[in-house]
C-alpha cells in the first residue's frame, strides 16, 4: 500500500475526553513526536530516555510554564502506531490542555484527524482492519457482551478465523496459476477434489459467520422495542415497572403519553432501547394525539421487536387474533402482554387459554416482570451472547462476507463445469479479494478514510 497523504506529519491531540477533569492526556505521535516533547519538556532529554518511561517536570513554552506533566515515551516500532509516541499526561484544565497542544503545533505538529492513530497502527501493522475496527467497537461498548465481542475480535479472534481461510484459498490459488504457467502440456497441479472439498469449508465457514450477524447486530447495537397498545393499557407503567423507576408520567387519562418516549435498558448484558409510544386509537380529535399515533406506527415499523400490550380485561379473542395477523402480515417480531391480570383471575386467563405466547402480567403491582423481561431476550436474541465463537458485529464484514459466499458459489460452478484453469483462478482471485477487504489486505485511501473518520480525535 501507497503512502497516503500527511502519512509522515507528526499529530497531535487530546486523548481524554473534553471538559474539566482530574487529569488529560495528550498524544503525540509521529517521527519528531519525542523531539518535539523534548524542546518543550526542559527537565530532562527526553530523547536520550529508554522507551516505555515515564518523566515527571515542569512544560514550559520559551519562559512561560505551561504545566508540571507526567511524559510518557514509546520508541519506534513498540508504541501503538508503531512511531515514536509521547503522552504528555497533564492537569484536566481545558485552558491548560490548549495550551500545551497549541505549542506543540507551533513546533510543527498538526491536529490528529479522528481516529488517525489507530488508522497509523493499521499502516504500520500493528492491528489489521477488522482489529482497528474493534477499538472503535470497545471504545463504544456499553454492556458486558459487547466489550467482550470487541476484545475478542482487538485479540485477533475474527481476523484469526479470516486468515486460516484466506491462507488455505492462497495455497490452491498458487496451484491453480502455476497451471496457467504450463497451459501448454496440459498439466494439472491442484487436485480439483480436494479444491472442491476445500471450497465446501469455506462456505460452511462462511454461512457460519453470516448466520452469527443477527446476534452480533444485537450486541453491538442493542434491541429496539417498540410498546405498543391501546390508551390506558398500561404502556407507560409498564415502562416504568421495567425500569424500576418512575420515567414516564402515569395517568388514568386515555392519552396521557403524546410522543414516544426512549429509555435504554440492560437485561442479562443485552441492551434494550425501549420506547413508550402513544396510544393508539383510529378516532381522536385531538390532532397532537394524531401526531403522536403516527409517531407510534412509524416507531412500530422501524422496531425490531414489537411489545402489544392490551387490557386482559377488555380485550377479546377475535379482536387479539386480527391483531396477530397484522402483526404477521406486516413480517414484524412481536410479543403480546396481557395487563392489569393478578393470579386470582383465572377467567380472564381461560379466555386466552387457547393463544400460544400470550405473557400475563401485571405492570402496577410488579406481577410477572422478570418473566417478561426473560421472554423478552429469549425472542430478541438468538444465540449465546457468552460464546466463545466468533461473532460478526460489522455491517462492512457481513457485506464482504456475503460476497464472498457468492464468490465461492462461483469456484463450485466452474468445479462442475470442468472450466479451464484461467476462468478457475479469475474466481478464486475474487474470493481472496473479499477475504482481504475485511482484514486489510484490500482497500483504498477513501474506504480507510470512511473507517476511520467514525473514531473520535485522540484515538
């Protein structure tokens, strides 16, 4: 890969968040990033210092003292990007933190570009691209299985699972265009049955990964639920029952909730984005009730699973099933909550006796609430969030991994259509090609450009 542009710049930024604070801590890194530190660090010569230490003096910018820090060196190749790398750990005055990062640009540095230093790790070859994409994953990791979904994949547990299939393709790839070299004695080197073989491992491998997507989605961003009903089902209380706390307002008055309302929720280290919608119901005056209904139809469309709550008391079969079968027609995951039941209503559970997945509760006296926040993961998420298997959390892999199982349909094709070497090896470059987009082998100054302006500045 080409150098890119300011590829030799030495950049600098804050790494910790914005805002007042105990301490901040500013990177730099680049060719002159110790030089740099040095000329503004008067209590010791940084640059004669062993790597991987740290130094404790007054920054001061000509006479002017900026700060008493803490600097931290990495000598090239062993920091994180691979370059010579300072951090100057100072006081969490942003006025402080300015001033030090203002002059260490007028020494010549510029300001990092988001997620610049981890793009630098990927070049220099300290991380491959699926394991730089996961420090943005671990950086924005808000439950247990998401952190552990993204250490996996910064350890190498994806780019592992790509690479072992990459380097059994390149072996017959190798075969395969060495015959190319001998077209004229008609010779074969690759064994077309172990090829064929070896394909059928690789799709398997493949479906695998694709199939892992639905429950990497989950982890990595979590369940939008979407409670939906008639007014004064409940909706609101049931909210609040979920949350343990008291988040929406609670009313006897149909219509109370007129907009939707989110809270996030972790149940069993999966995050749920719950949303009380407003009541639905086809005739109302009120046209700011109208807007928040519409509001719920769309909430309920764009849902990945749908919670109908409905009064047990009042509600009938026929007008339940009907439901379903909207619910059903419009190929949306949906739950359905009976409300305002406690145990000594056993009519009122006969009723619906005969519906399958019916979830009785009572949202107001806390009645059944663990039950249904545990039927609520059992629809949601299908699969172990604690596997120990590699897991697809990145829509860019499951693009390229969809790809790639066409791709490899392709080589099974020409397999069974005897084609000639040259057609064979043109479909086996394709599926290397997919293969290297994930991990890095394959890719361009603008994709890379497009990963990495996702990272935040100092990362």
């Amino acid at each position: 890969m080409g150098k890119l542009l300011g590829w030799d710049d030495t950049i600098v930024a804050l790494a910790t968040p914005q805002g007042i604070g105990a301490i901040g801590i500013i990177r730099v890194s680049g060719k002159d990033a110790i030089i740099v530190v040095d000329e503004l660090f008067p209590s010791k010569k940084l640059t004669e210092q062993p790597t991987h230490t740290l130094h404790v003096g007054m920054m001061k910018n000509g006479t002017e003292t900026l700060d008493e820090v803490v600097v931290s060196i990495y000598k090239s190749p062993k920091s994180y990007t691979g370059e010579n790398v300072a951090e100057i750990s100072c006081h969490g005055s942003p006025f402080i933190q300015e001033k030090i990062i203002q002059a260490i640009v007028a020494k010549g540095c510029r300001m990092a570009k988001p997620g610049e230093f981890t793009q630098r790790a990927f070049l220099n070859g300290k991380l491959d691209l699926a394991q730089a994409e996961a420090v943005a994953d671990i950086i924005a990791s808000n439950t247990e299985a998401s952190r552990n979904t993204a250490l996996k994949n910064i350890r190498g547990g994806f780019s592992n699972a790509m690479t072992e299939l990459r380097e059994q393709l390149i072996k017959f790839s190798a075969l395969i265009e060495l015959e190319l070299d001998f077209a004229e004695e008609d010779v074969a080197f690759a064994d077309r049955t172990q090829l064929k073989t070896l394909i059928s491992q690789l799709t398997q491998s493949t479906q695998k990964l694709l199939a892992s997507f639905e429950l990497g989605n989950v982890i990595k961003n979590g369940v939008q639920v979407a409670i939906i009903g008639k007014p004064n089902a409940g909706k609101s209380t049931l909210l609040n029952s979920l949350l343990n706390e008291n988040r929406a307002i609670v009313s006897d008055i149909a219509g109370t909730t007129r907009d939707t309302i989110e809270e996030l929720l972790n149940i069993d280290g999966v995050l749920f984005r719950l949303i009380d919608t407003a009541g639905i119901r086809t005739h109302t005056s009120d046209e700011i009730e109208t807007m928040g209904v519409e509001r719920s139809l769309q909430k309920m469309q764009q849902a990945d699973v749908v919670l109908y709550l409905f009064d047990a008391n009042e509600m009938q079969q026929d007008e339940l099933e009907a439901i379903i079968s909207g619910f059903e027609k419009q190929s949306l995951k949906y739950m359905l909550v009976g409300n305002k039941v406690d145990a000594t209503q056993q009519d009122v559970l006969t009723q619906f006796g005969s519906m399958a997945n019916v979830n009785f509760i009572s949202a107001k006296n806390n009645l059944h609430i663990d039950q249904l926040k545990k039927q609520l993961v059992s629809i949601a998420v299908k699969g172990d969030i604690n596997t120990e298997a590699t897991i697809v959390t990145n829509a860019r892999h499951q693009d390229a991994l969809q790809k790639l199982a066409t791709a490899l349909q392709d080589v099974v094709n020409g397999l069974d259509a005897n084609v000639q070497s040259d057609f064979l090896a043109l479909d086996i470059r394709q599926c290397l090609h997919y293969l290297g987009e994930i991990t890095g082998e394959i890719t361009n100054e603008d994709q890379l450009d497009y990963i990495f302006s996702k990272f935040c500045i100092g990362k």
